[in-house]
C-alpha cells in the first residue's frame, strides 16, 4: 500500500513516537522512510540565553548538529526496525512548506508526523505545522497524538 514514508522530526520525544510508528508501518509494507528536519534560518533559531549575540554561523552550527542528532535517531530506529532510512535537512522558515516540497520530491506516499496539540491562544497564535501540512498536503497523513 505504502512504498515511501515522510517523517518530519522535531527531535521530541512525541517525534521519535511516531517515527516508531512509520517504522512498523514501513516494515509491513515493504516500504522506506526518509527523515526531515528543517534547519531553521538565523533569525529565527534562538536555543540558549548563552547564544544571545552569537554570530550567524554559531546558530546555523547549533541547528545543523541538532539536525544530526535528531535525524541519526530515526535513522536507528529504522535500521533497528529493518527499514531502508534516508535523511534531509532543508533550511527553511516554514516546517511545513518544507515538509510538503520534499515529500513531493521524493515522491512520498504518506506523511507520519507528531502534533502536540497545543490548543486554545496558544495554538492559534503560534499555529501548527501539523494543521498547516494537513491543509495543504494532497497526500494521506498520519498524526501521532500525545497519550491522554
């Protein structure tokens, strides 16, 4: 049914969740996953009070390893599972435009990905990649929830 699988990480624990979750669903269809993190432009990566002032390059720096940590994490769980895991990590200031461009250019078949459900204000106000990818993505998406 599925041959590709899409899944878009954040490095939370909700994410590795549902990359477990693409794992077996991979598994029993023979399919593949590709990971994605988007590395998040300068102006908008901020991770630390001791980053404050740092150079351009020292925040790149910060999200291109956490990029690797998180994406080498899937890739485990996929090679643990016995799925074929390819990883990418765009540059980007929207998470689901670049969630919808490489699951369009790796010609995906499904998109799994955690929504942590921040609801009310909070959730209006910051909006959600989750929602943002349902809206506009033509593809089947499965969304892992948090448990109750």
């Amino acid at each position: 049914m599925f041959r590709h699988l899409l899944v878009p990480t954040d490095g939370s624990a909700l994410s590795e969740a549902a990359a477990r979750m693409a794992v077996a669903l991979a598994k029993e269809n023979g399919a593949r996953i590709t990971a994605l993190y988007m590395v998040r432009p300068f102006h908008m990566t901020v991770y630390s009070a001791e980053m404050v002032g740092a150079p351009q390059d020292d925040f790149e720096s910060v999200d291109r390893e956490r990029a690797g940590q998180y994406l080498e994490t899937v890739r485990a769980i996929a090679t643990e599972g016995g799925v074929d895991c390819d990883t990418e990590a765009p540059t980007g200031a929207h998470p689901y435009e670049a969630i919808l461009k490489a699951a369009k250019a790796r010609h995906c078949d499904l998109i799994v990905m955690a929504s942590h459900g921040h609801g009310g204000i909070r959730g209006l106000l910051l909006g959600s990649e989750t929602q943002k990818v349902l809206t506009h993505s033509h593809l089947p998406i499965l969304v892992v929830r948090p448990p109750e």
